[in-house]
C-alpha cells in the first residue's frame, strides 16, 4: 500500500471511530433521558475523553512510532466504558437539561464527522476519476 493510501486508510478509520463514539453517546444519553423518572435510575456516561485528559494531564502521551500511525488519541471501541454516576443518596440523578445540552453536543460532533467523512470520501472519487 502507498504512503497515500494509509493516510487515507487511517484518516477513514480516526473518521468512523468519531462517528461510533458519537453513535455511542447518543445511546447513552438518551437512554439517560428516557429514565429519568424511574426510581433510582442512576446516570450512565461513556467515560473515554475523561479517562484519556486525566492521562494526558499526567504527562502520559502515547508514542507515535512510526510516521504512518494515527495518533493513539483516536477513540477505538475497545477502550470506551459505559459507567454509572452513582448519586449519593441513591435517588435518581438524571439532570435532563445537562442532558439535552450533551445531546446537542454530540449532535454537532457527529455531524461535523460526518461532513469530513463525506468530503474525504468525494476527494478519494475524484482521485480515481482523474478529474
């Protein structure tokens, strides 16, 4: 494979990690939504970014070995965890407004995600077609 086509391969891997993580939260923070009056119902949240910002505020950056390999800050489903926040009295703690917010949040995440997925995709036809 080219230089180019494992550019294009990584850029095309980092974009659909982008777009399963968004597709991830999605799922998480509605189902956050849709239980927010049940009885005890704690909040779930995709922990990820917090996991990798309090490694990277440490010093702990990964090591990029070789110039073709995508940073290692790339999300891979592999690393993603769904955890509880558990309130402190054991009541329900879903705050629906924090919620509606994180949904619009990704929401725009996603959408930007998917917009250079379809602008590296038309790049890569137009490559092949010469034009």
């Amino acid at each position: 494979m080219t230089r180019i086509g494992q550019i294009d391969k990584g850029t095309l891997a980092a974009l659909r990690g982008m777009l399963d993580l968004s597709a991830l939260r999605q799922s998480v923070h509605a189902g956050n939504i849709a239980n927010a009056d049940a009885p005890g119902y704690q909040r779930r949240e995709v922990t990820f970014a917090d996991e990798l910002g309090k490694a990277q505020g440490r010093g702990l950056r990964p090591k990029v070995t070789h110039p073709g390999h995508l940073d290692a800050a790339v999300s891979r489903g592999r690393r993603l965890e769904i955890r509880e926040v558990p309130s402190g009295d054991g009541s329900g703690n879903v705050d629906l407004e924090k919620e509606a917010v994180a949904l619009a949040e990704n929401e725009l995440r996603f959408s930007v995600a998917a917009k250079l997925t379809v602008l590296r995709l038309q790049s890569l036809r137009s490559s092949i077609k010469g034009s």
